[in-house]
C-alpha cells in the first residue's frame, strides 16, 4: 500500500508545482495575481540566482528525488540502508514551506497588499506532509501476515 501512495506524490507534486500557492496583490481595489511555485520560481531566477537555487532545490529536487528514492526502495531496487538520507530530503522539502508561510505572514503584517492563501499551498503541503509519512513508515520493515518475528519465537 505505501508504494503506491508513494506513486501518486508522484503525480501531485508536478501538480502542486503549478497551482497556485497565493494570491497576491498591491491595494485592494485591483485583481489578485496568482502565485505559483513555477512563477514564483521564473521571478526569482530575474532577481535573485542564488535564492532561486535554493528553493529550487527545496522545493523541486528534494521532494521528487526522496519520492523516487522510496520508490526505488518499495520495489527492491535501492537499498534500505539509502532511506536516512532520503529523509533528510523531506526534511528539506518541508523548509520550504516555512519560507512560503514566513513570506505569506509578513506580507499580511506589514499591510500594503493583500495576500490570500490558495489551495495549492495545502496540497504542497500535504504532498510534503505524506512523503514524510511514507518515509517513515517504510523505515520498519514489512513482514508477510501470518509470520512471528524472530525475537518472539
């Protein structure tokens, strides 16, 4: 079962890439632009190379390569002994939805714009949210129903 809950991250996050995270604008009375992780990412690579590559990294890289890591895994093709490090790589995923939070609250406090959160910035976050699930519970190994483990035999 987990491997195939593993599989859909790998359908949702491309998903969750493209929806919109928030909307945003500068005064009330115009239209809120929609912001993506891609548009948010196109932006950056205008301005700021280096922090384009973080969350680059963060937001893309970590959490697909950990999904296809675990996957790997489900399948026997990788070694559970790789399963720590991908760990780290949902733990890295998941900054960079603190950074969008971060972003999301100072933005509401300093009051020149108006900013809404969008439904994409709770499926990123669920998608995050079970890649850590799944990575967890695939730490204990599975064994078939019926079997007594061998220290209660």
């Amino acid at each position: 079962m987990l491997k195939y809950l593993n599989l859909t991250l790998l359908v949702l996050f491309p998903i969750a890439w493209f929806a919109p995270l928030m909307r945003a604008g500068l005064l009330p009375l115009f239209g809120l632009s929609e912001i993506s992780v891609i548009t948010g990412l196109q932006s950056l690579w205008n301005s700021d190379v280096f922090l384009a590559l973080m969350v680059t990294f963060f937001a893309l890289f970590a959490p697909y390569v950990k999904t296809i890591g675990l996957a790997l895994i489900h399948f026997g093709l990788l070694r559970r002994k790789t399963l720590p490090a991908l760990q780290i790589l949902g733990k890295l995923a998941m900054a960079d939805i603190f950074l969008i939070a971060l972003y999301i609250t100072l933005s509401k406090g300093i009051g020149v714009g108006r900013i809404e959160t969008a439904w994409g910035l709770y499926l990123f976050t669920a998608c995050i949210l079970a890649s850590i699930v799944i990575g967890h519970l695939s730490e204990k190994p599975l064994r078939p129903a019926g079997t007594i483990p061998k220290d209660r035999r």
